[in-house]
C-alpha cells in the first residue's frame, strides 16, 4: 500500500470497518424479523424490545464518554449501527435520536449537566430521544421559532407548540429550541435562540401536551402544546441566545445518521431486488436475465456504494471537529437518492408482489420516501450548497 492510500485510509477507513459491531447487530436483529415490523406497523406500536435490546448491548450510549458510562466511540461507529439496523430490514427510527442529540449535550452541556444526565442515559434508565425543533408555522426555517422562553427568577416559562417531534411519548427528556430574545431585538437572525433540556416526566401535564400525528411511516410522531412550562435555568445548553450554534451540531450528526440508515436501506433492497430477479422466471426465464430488470439495480448499487464514500467523509470530518455542514448535507442528499432509486428499482422487480406486506418492500419503500423530507428537504439541500459552496444569489 502507497504511503498516499495509507493516510486515506487511516483518515476514511476502507472496506468494513469496526467488523465486531456489524456482526453484533446483524445478530441482534435476526431476532426482529419482517413479521415483528409488519405487526407493530399494523398498530403503530413503538418497538419497545427492539430499543431494549439495542440499550441492553450498550449500543445506545456509544457515543457517549467511558467515564459517564458509555462506549467512547466517534460518530462513525453510531453510523454503522445504524447502518446495520437498516440493511438488516429493522428502522432505527425509534431509537436514532438518542445518537444524534448528544452532539448538543457532549459539546455544549456542563459538566454538571454531563454528570446529570447522561450516567442515567447510558444504562438506559432516562431516554433523550425527542427534539423539539420544527413548528407549524415556520417548517425549515428554524430561525423564525415562535416558542417563547421568558426567565423568571431561576426558571424559563415557555409558550408555544412543536411539532413533528417523533418519540415524545416513549422520551424521558427532550432537546428543546426556544426563542430567549424576541426576533426584533437581534441583530442577526440566529441570535436570540436558547436550548433547554426538559425533563418530561414532570412537564407532562404540567403545561406540556403531546399529541400523536397519524402519518404514512411508523416513526410514532406527534405535535406538542407547551402552555407556561416551566424549566430550570439549570437546564440550558450553553449560553442563553447562541442555541442555532449549538444545536448545529445536534443536527449535522442527525443529518449523517440519517444518511447512514439510508446506506442500509439501500443495501437491503438492492440485495432484496437481486434475489428475486435471480428466483423470479417469467416466460420461461429469470427475470433478471433482462437488462430493464438488471440495470436500475446495477445503478442503485452504484450510486450507494459513491454515497457511502461521503457519508464516510462527513463523519471523519465531524470526529476531527472540523466544518462539516456542507458534507453532511451532500452525505445524506446522495444517500437517500440512492435509496430511493434502489426502494423504486426494488417494488418494479417485484411487480404486484412488491405491494403485498408480506415481502416487507412497501413498507421500507414509504420509509425511505420520506428521506426525501426529513429531517431536510432534498430541495434545500440543493438551496444551501447552491449558495453556501457555489456563491449562488440567495434563493430563500
């Protein structure tokens, strides 16, 4: 190996990295079949035993520090996991954010909030799994937050209403972004924005309200209703008004996590599409002996194995510390679309078959759609870098 390949490879590992991990959760997931998912989406359950086994392992806490109880490991090894999960057939909807909210807390929290919080989040005792971002009013446009925090003495009452904040009921606490500083009294639009950590358990029913939102994937997301909460000053990240900053790196790890689930969606349908168009003989030969059934999985493949490569690229970047907004956004553009090109050239190899449950296609079809959504449109992906990286006018 050249000296050049061997600093590449030490800074983007090559080939399958951390082996052990991969073979661990291919193992834990034989044991959550297609039958499991198919029935939880029939009730839009939460999966409950699949989260226990991940928290079991100690898969959950890997990112964070030994000395709070976790594992230690960079944002790559959450990355493979995740990875995993989805190539197995599994979603890690339900259990995800727990990865990517520590990015706020690791990088911004006290040490105070540290010692808190994340010994009990690491055993599997407390679960951060809800991040109340988005709001009906503003969408994308994180910047223009209604929800209003206003200190009172040694606490912040809040006011205002979230929504798309999946696993809120199955939360024991949630990342919240509040606006601290009315948007008229800032010189800059980022400015003015607080992150307070909220312990659920005793805001429900205490001036938060959780309502479920029925929607086309299982991802148990729900709108909630904040009405004169109060929080502890104790509990904000950070200093009061620079919350865009910090939450930036919440949601660039979310960002390259959900590119990584969309790396393992991809593998599953492409292996799923290869295996049937090999089975599959119509007019007395394989299917996939025809180039219109071979090509689209041959390109899907393609593109995914391209795909992977930024997704590894992102997560380097964020381990070192580094800007890595821009590559997050390209990570997860180029992983989804290759997902989505794979989940379409998947249902058309099947056919008809490719609409029944029992082959589980449809069902991580629509979850691989809203990729194209969330948690960032591809659209304004395609706005940021147009602008950010190209020097494009400004189009939003």
């Amino acid at each position: 190996m050249s000296a050049a390949l061997d600093s590449i490879t030490h800074a983007v590992p090559l080939g399958e990295d951390y082996p052990e991990i991969r073979e661990s959760i291919r193992r834990i997931c034989t044991d959550f079949p297609g039958e499991y998912w198919r029935e939880l989406d029939a009730r839009g359950a939460y999966p409950e035993a699949f989260v226990k086994a991940l928290t079991d392992a100690g898969y959950l806490s890997v990112l964070i520090p030994e000395a709070y109880g976790g594992s230690g490991l960079p944002l790559r090894a959450a990355s493979v996991i995740l990875e995993e999960i989805h190539a197995a057939g599994c979603s890690a909807g339900a259990c995800h954010a727990q990865m990517y909210t520590m990015g706020t807390l690791l990088r911004h929290g006290s040490e105070e909030q540290k010692q808190r919080f994340l010994p009990g989040i690491a055993s599997g005792e407390l679960r951060l799994q809800a991040f109340g971002i988005t709001e009906p009013t503003t969408g994308s446009d994180t910047t223009q937050i209604k929800t209003r925090a206003e200190r009172v003495g040694d606490h912040y009452v809040v006011n205002g209403q979230k929504v798309w904040t999946s696993r809120a009921f199955y939360s024991d606490l949630m990342m919240l972004l509040v606006r601290t500083t009315p948007a008229d009294q800032v010189q800059r639009k980022t400015e003015g924005l607080s992150v307070l950590l909220v312990d659920m358990r005793e805001a429900r029913g205490n001036g938060l309200d959780i309502r479920p939102i029925k929607a086309m994937v299982n991802h148990n997301t729900t709108e909630i209703f904040i009405d004169n909460l109060k929080v502890p000053v104790a509990n904000r990240i950070g200093d009061e008004g620079k919350g865009f900053r910090y939450i930036l790196d919440g949601m660039n790890a979310e960002r390259i996590i959900a590119a990584s689930e969309a790396i393992g969606d991809a593998r599953w349908f492409v292996r799923k599409a290869t295996e049937y168009a090999s089975e599959r003989v119509v007019f007395g030969r394989p299917i996939g002996k025809n180039q219109g059934v071979q090509f689209p999985i041959a390109r899907a493949h393609i593109e995914t194995v391209a795909a992977e490569m930024m997704v590894r690229k992102a997560t380097t970047m964020f381990a070192a510390g580094l800007p890595c907004g821009e590559d997050a956004n390209m990570a997860k553009l180029l992983a989804t679309e290759a997902a989505w090109h794979a989940a379409e050239a998947c249902l058309q190899t099947h056919g008809g078959f490719g609409f029944a449950a029992e082959y589980d296609v449809e069902r991580k079809w629509r979850e691989v759609r809203v990729m194209q959504v969330a948690p960032v449109s591809t659209n304004l992906i395609l706005a940021n870098i147009a602008e950010h990286t190209l020097g494009l006018p400004r189009s939003y």
